[in-house]
C-alpha cells in the first residue's frame, strides 16, 4: 500500500471577505491566533514566554480565589455573532457554561475576560477589544500592560460601554470585587516564584 507523506504546508482557501466563524474554523492550526472583527480578520502570532507567565499566574490567583460555581480558564474561543469571534487571554465563566458548547462561550456565559498587551496587540487590547466585550455585555474587562510595570487596568461595564479603568500599578495591592473578591499585587503577574 502506498503512502503519502504529510507536507508542512496546507494550503486553506477563503472566500472574499467579510469572514465568518464557519470561514475561520477552516484555517489551520498553526500555533497563531484567528479572530474575527467585523468580518474582517485578525491575526496575532503565538503569546510570547512573558505574556504566558503573566496569564499562568493571573489563571492561579484567580483560580484560588474564585468561588467553586466560578471557573477560570485560558485562550478560550469566544463567539459574539457570526463575523465576531475572540479568542481572550483568560476569562472567568460559570461551572455550568463548561457543560454548553464544546467549542466556543457566548458572551452571556463571560463574567470577566482579560486580555494581556503585547508589542503585537496594543492597539486591539486598547481600544477594539475592550469596546467589543463591552458591546457584547461582558461584565468585566481586565487589560494587563507588562511593559508598565505591569499595570493592571480594571474595567466594569456600566450601560453599554465601560467606565474608565481603574489603574493597579506594580508594588500597589488592586483589590478588586468583579468577578469576585480578589487582591494581588500586579508585580507578581512577572516576578520570580517565592
């Protein structure tokens, strides 16, 4: 029997845009990440080693101060409508929006999603992301910018759109009540392990 041996390419074929969620789950995994704004579509290259420390270590702070109905979880799919879909750094879901949609969370199910900045990034995190997950009705949007320290800046959504952030500067204790009581100091999100 003759075999034919797998090449590293793979060649997807997309209609003209505006894309959809259907044109997306078409696209390869190939370590990027593809997210749809407006049909339009964006892609950001794998998290860099620092981005996921400061992601891995928020997972911990939040996992252990969450209450037990709550869930803290990484690079989840998150589809708002049809040509808009979002893949947050980390986000906190109820336990029983774990036993929905296997694949993707609707914006009801996200109480909190942050997104940690980087170089590739900035701009969406700023403004496109925190716009859309207020647009959508997230409760909570937090936006971690490691090169400030980090700094943590924590919006609560107010209406339709969110009010301005409050800032947690590195050495200062944010002690925050959405999604839930939890306090840390944004410089752990970087530091060594104690």
């Amino acid at each position: 029997m003759a075999t034919i041996e797998p090449t590293a390419e793979r060649k997807v074929v997309l209609p003209l845009p505006p894309y959809t969620v259907d044109d997306l789950l078409k696209l390869p995994d190939d370590g990027n990440r593809y997210e749809l704004f407006n049909g339009s579509l964006l892609v950001s290259p794998a998290p860099t080693k620092l981005h996921q420390l400061a992601i891995t270590r928020l997972l911990f702070i939040l996992g252990d101060a969450a209450p037990s109905e709550l869930v803290a979880l990484s690079t989840v799919n998150l589809r708002v409508t049809d040509k808009d879909f979002y893949i947050p750094d980390l986000v906190v879901v109820p336990e029983e929006a774990m036993h929905t949609d296997p694949l993707m969370f609707s914006p009801e199910e996200i109480i909190l999603a942050v997104e940690v900045v980087s170089p590739s990034t900035k701009m969406r995190d700023r403004g496109l992301k925190a716009a859309a997950y207020a647009a959508a009705g997230i409760p909570g949007y937090w936006r971690v910018e490691s090169e400030e320290g980090p700094t943590l800046y924590a919006y609560e959504l107010n209406g339709d759109s969110y009010d301005p952030p409050t800032a947690y500067k590195a050495g200062e204790v944010a002690n925050l009540t959405v999604p839930f009581p939890v306090s840390f100091d944004p410089a752990d999100l970087d530091r060594p392990r104690r």
